[in-house]
C-alpha cells in the first residue's frame, strides 16, 4: 500500500504555526503534493525538519512573486526526471506546475503537483487562467500517451480551482457566471474525464455527492454550514485508478482547528 496526500496548504509557514505541517506529517502519507507553498527552499526545507521530514526527496518551484504561488512534492522515496512547468515558457516560473518520478517499491509512478490560477471572469486573469488550463490539458494528453505505451501510470494532484459538477458547490446557482464554476472551465474537466481518460479518484471514491467539499473560504460561515466548493483533485490514469482503495478529505472537526482554507485529499492505493 501507499498513498498521496494533496494540500493548498495556504503558505507553509504559516501551516506549520497552525499545526498543518504536523498533520501532514501525522497522516502518513508517503507522497505530499503542496500547492501555495509561498516560501523558498531553506524555509520548505527548515519547516519538513520541524516535522520530521527533512530526510525526503523534495522537488520544490517557487512562484515569480513572493509570497505567491508555489507547488511541491515531498517525497519519502527518490525523485527523478524533476520537469518545471506544463509546457509553455509562461508557465516556467510561475510556480504552478511540479512534475517527478517517484520511484516507490511498487514501481515507478509520475506524479505532479499543480495549482491553477482563481481567475476573474472577464478579465486578463481569467484569460492567463484558460492558457494555463490549456497547458495542462495539453500535458495531460501526452501523460496518457507515455502511459497506454508502457510508460508506467500518472497521477496529477492539486488545486485546479474548478469545481466540476454542481455537486461539487454547494450554492452553484449564484456561482454559474464566477471564476471557478464557469462552463467554459468545467468543459476542461469533461474533456479530462470524458475523452482523455483520466479518472477523477475524488468523486469515484468520494460518492456521488454533494461533496465532499475540499474549500472553505476563511470569512462568513460557510464552513460551519458545509458551504463549500471540491476544487482539490487527484486524476490519475487508468491503470493506477483501478489500484486506488480510498479518498479521504480531512476537514477539520472545528473552524479554530483549520491549518488551511482548503482540506487535504488523501488517496490511498493497493
């Protein structure tokens, strides 16, 4: 057995003052995927040997900002063939896409840690957000391409920060024309599931919903009231989909016990 955790950890320093570096490294996962990591190195570094974690295999690219962006793979077994980015120069140094070979007992499996832009309807974000998008789908296509030939099986976890399906939110009607509920976002995640084979292990092993919903935001009470939204994903190729035993969200027990606006997803495979 073993398993993948993903996590918008919303800044690892601060994760770890509120305890979610210590959870991560409590649940026992042998993969981290960290999105918004928003650090350098020597701090991803220094906050993995608060934890314990300081002897992994890390492959780590920070956002053009600081502060901003940032993704991760935290990993107990060797890293190799480390690729930054999904394809195009854009988004080289933008610190949303991590891409490794994790070279586990059972076999290799490539594995990537993405975060996708929030985006703004109508407006360039949204615009750089859709070629993101693009570029993924892109990546994506050929990942399952270097699998069907006998490349060893992908999994690409993150914050995609688009909710699928109108079980994936909890007040989708009043969401259908924002950034992350558009149709013409969710149509990316049809093409994924539907054409390109990739298989959507939250939702399999999660239920038919609502939920289990993956992001609060930090105001109101949407989190006391589950008034979420499942942007978190694990996709993995066919091959490795069908190893796959459990989908886990962590949610906290109480809104003072959050280390993140997101949960974690961990997914435990055979």
């Amino acid at each position: 057995m073993f398993s993948v955790v993903t996590a918008n950890v919303n800044g690892i320093r601060a994760a770890g003052r509120r305890g979610g570096v210590a959870w991560l490294a409590d649940c026992g996962a042998d993969v981290w995927c960290l999105q918004e990591v928003r650090a350098d190195d020597a701090v991803l570094d220094a906050e993995l040997g608060a934890a314990d974690r300081g002897d992994s295999h890390v492959a780590h690219t920070e956002g053009a900002v600081a502060g901003r962006a940032g993704v991760a793979i935290v990993s107990r077994y060797p890293l190799r063939d480390v690729r930054i980015g999904p394809g195009p120069a854009e988004f080289v140094a933008d610190g949303r896409w991590v891409e490794a070979t994790v070279e586990l007992p059972a076999g290799p499996v490539r594995i990537a840690s993405a975060y996708a832009h929030t985006g703004e309807a109508g407006t360039g974000r949204q615009a750089q957000k859709m070629r993101f998008l693009d570029a993924v789908e892109a990546r994506l296509v050929d990942l399952g391409a270097e699998t069907a030939a006998g490349g060893g099986p992908a999994l690409v976890c993150g914050d995609l920060n688009v909710a699928h399906r109108e079980v994936d939110i909890k007040n989708w009607r009043p969401n259908r024309t924002r950034a992350g509920f558009l149709p013409v976002e969710r149509a990316y995640l049809d093409r994924w599931f539907d054409e390109h084979g990739w298989v959507d292990l939250g939702r399999r092993l999660g239920g038919d919903g609502p939920g289990p919903y993956t992001w609060w935001s930090w105001r109101g009470r949407g989190f006391d009231t589950d008034g979420g939204w499942r942007i978190d994903y694990q996709l993995a190729t066919p091959d490795l989909a069908e190893r796959a035993r459990s989908a886990v969200v962590g949610k906290a027990a109480t809104y003072a016990q959050r280390w993140s606006d997101h949960a974690p997803l961990t997914v435990t495979f055979d």
